[in-house]
C-alpha cells in the first residue's frame, strides 16, 4: 500500500487507517458523524494527496484537452478549472477528471487515485507532440471544506480568497512552519517542481512571516467535493505536513477538524456526486451517469459518435436519486425492484447524517427513473420503499 506525506500526521492524530485505491488512508479521526457535521457546519480538512496530478503543456495542449474530454475548455482563460469526463471509444467513462488551466497554455489534470495510471497512459496515447509529465509524487492537496474555509485561509496568506470564483484557481503565498520548508528565496533550483513552475506567477516565499519562518507558494484552488464552499491547496510534497499542521493549528478556534474518507463519502453523497470504481465502474457512458453540463456535444471528442448513437436508440439505465421513505439504510449493490421484478441496482447508498433518512445513487431502467417514481430496495429479502428524486438530496438553507 502507498503512503502520502501525511501518513505520519495521521498517525499521530489518532484515525483509523484503511486500504483505499492502493492507499492507507485515514477513514476517520473521531467519527465519520462528528466529522460530516463539522464540514456542514465549520470546517474540516482532508488529506487528498492521493489523487493524481497530470501536466498537459506544448504546442497544441488545448486540443488535445478537448479531443479527451466530454465538457469543452475552449477560449476558458487562465485560472479557470473544468469538471469533465474521459471516454474511450464506445463512450464508456474511463474517469472523471478535473482540469486547471493554471498557466498560460499549461493545464493541470487531476484523475482519481485509482486511476491515475490508466489515465496517463490514454492521455499519453493520444498526445501528438505535446508534454505529458506524472507529478502525482511530487506535489501533495489538502482539501479545506466548509462555511468557515475562507476565514482560516485568510489568516495564512494575503490574497484575496474571498473574491475567488467558484471553479477557479490561482497561484499564492501560504504561510508555513519552517521547521519542515525550505524557503523559496533561498534557492529557486531545489525548491522543487511547482515552485520552479511557478516562480513566473508570483512573488517568491519571504522569510519571518507572521505564521513561521517561511512562505511558500501553493496553487489553490475554490473547488471541492463535500458541496460546502472550500478550497483545495496544491503544494510540494515535502511541505504539505506544515501546511497540514497550521492549517490544524489556525482552523481550531474556527470549529475545523480533520476528516477522513467516511465523511468524505457522506458528504459527496447527500449531494450526489459520483465516485469512480463504485457509481461507475468501466461499464457506463455520460448519459447515463450525468449530469447533463458534463456533455458538450457541440465539440467533437473521443466517444461522442457512441454517445449520439446511444441517445438516439435509448433504452438505457441511468443512474437515480433515491430516497428511502421509512427506517432502513439501502447499501452498494442491492436491487432495486418494482412489483417484485428487478429494475436496477444502488451503487452508493447511506444514512444521510443531515437527512437522518437513507439516501443512495443506483441505476434504474426506464420508464422507472422519472421522478417520483415509487420504488422499492431489496434488503436482506424485505422491500424497503423508496422514491425517485432529485440530487442534491441535501440543500443548505439560505440564512
């Protein structure tokens, strides 16, 4: 199993350490309830260092992004990110990615962690000329999510985080603990990958700032997976465990905590997010994934003539919202039933820590996706009624 420059850290703070996608991973501090309500209602702080990191660069790289990806980053300036599928041939989803255009003609892709491989090699397959660079052991994220996210960033670093747009990124200083960073007016040279990278974008690290002995320069980005607004900060590797400390150490009296992947779960699923390897897993299309946004069908890429095909035949499942409408917790693989037939399956499924109801993501064949539509799980051989709905299962109020 791999190991992310935080391990120790989470060690040290106590989580419970499980296998996940190759990784020892933390999936809980204290419990994965306590640490849910907190990023719904403070902060919380998540090691997602083990998510890859791709760099597309050269003559070329826009087109080569668009030819890749379902959504199209055509004319999207610098700083803008890009929530996108990659398709191979019969328009089944090899992944879902995140694209950052974070220098001019540069991009940044970040593939989950399973997948990291496949997708370099696919990308690599169809690159004509351009620099396609593994950086996924070089730079490490942490992502901090919740209503307080920007309070606790703007007391480690001057920029403007407040102003940021939703699905944007920039290049910033972040101040950390200079017992474990070297700083980067120092020696540009040995500072490491992102700090060389971007070294042209802003201003270097300055020594005897108000949080440690050093800056240093982190790409941050407004995105994240819980659907609470936050942040996700990229640094090098061999810095992420200051950044983790301050972050920690600052966020405290703002009601953060460290979280692990059970909230992490939760959380994506009381919003309906999709996780790669269990909502699709090698055998589904963005049609029947969605969401809708995610297809551009008016720039060509690689599977779109199998999407169109498919949209044309119809007659596929697609994956649903379903609310369980008495006590019962519908779990991944269960069957989805009407009148006693089967219709379908859930692929991710819980109890929505906010809700209080089981709540989960699965495939239902038509006619019974519209919404609405009255449904039973099958649960250890008893029906448990359900309902077609929505997603986002969890709205926040307005206050």
């Amino acid at each position: 199993m791999k190991r992310t420059p935080l391990y120790a850290e989470h060690v040290k703070l106590g989580a419970k350490i499980i296998p996940f996608a190759g990784w020892d991973m933390p999936v809980f501090y204290t419990s994965i309830i306590d640490e849910h309500v907190a990023v719904r209602k403070a902060a919380g702080a998540f090691d997602v260092s083990h998510m890859g990191d791709i760099i597309i660069r050269g003559r070329g790289a826009r087109e080569l992004i668009r030819r890749l990806m379902t959504n199209d980053i055509d004319d999207w300036p610098v700083g803008r990110a890009l929530y996108g599928h990659l398709l191979d041939d019969d328009g089944v989803i090899i992944d879902d990615v995140i694209v950052y255009h974070w220098i001019e003609g540069e991009y940044l892709m970040v593939p989950n962690a399973a997948t990291t491989f496949k997708v370099l090699d696919w990308v690599k397959a169809h690159a004509d000329g351009q620099e396609i660079i593994d950086v996924s052991e070089r730079l490490a994220c942490i992502a901090l999510q919740g209503p307080k996210a920007i309070e606790i960033l703007e007391e480690i670093t001057f920029y403007d985080v407040a102003g940021m747009k939703h699905f944007t990124g920039a290049f910033m200083d972040l101040f950390a603990e200079g017992e474990n960073t070297k700083g980067l007016a120092d020696d540009f040279e040995q500072a490491g990958f992102l700090c060389d990278t971007i070294t042209r974008q802003c201003r270097p690290g300055t020594k005897g700032t108000v949080a440690g002995d050093y800056s240093e320069v982190g790409y941050v980005s407004r995105t994240g997976y819980t659907g609470e607004d936050g942040f996700e900060v990229l640094v090098e590797s061999t810095s992420v465990a200051s950044l983790w400390r301050i972050l920690l150490r600052v966020g405290e009296k703002h009601g953060l905590k460290p979280a692990g992947l059970g909230a992490r779960d939760t959380l994506r699923l009381e919003m309906g997010y999709l996780l790669s390897g269990t909502d699709f897993y090698g055998a589904q299309t963005s049609l029947q994934t969605g969401p809708k946004w995610v297809v551009k069908l008016e720039h060509d890429f690689i599977g779109k003539p199998a999407l169109v095909r498919q949209q044309r035949e119809g007659d596929y499942p697609v994956l649903v919202g379903l609310e369980v409408l008495g006590k019962g917790i519908p779990r991944h693989g269960y069957e989805i039933v009407k009148d006693g037939a089967a219709v379908g399956h859930v692929t991710s499924g819980s109890l929505s820590p906010c809700l209080n109801k089981g709540i989960a993501l699965g495939y239902v064949r038509p006619p019974y996706h519209e919404l609405g539509t009255n449904l039973d799980v099958l649960v250890r051989g008893t029906n448990l009624p359900a309902k077609v709905v929505p997603t986002p299962f969890y709205r926040k109020k307005r206050e």
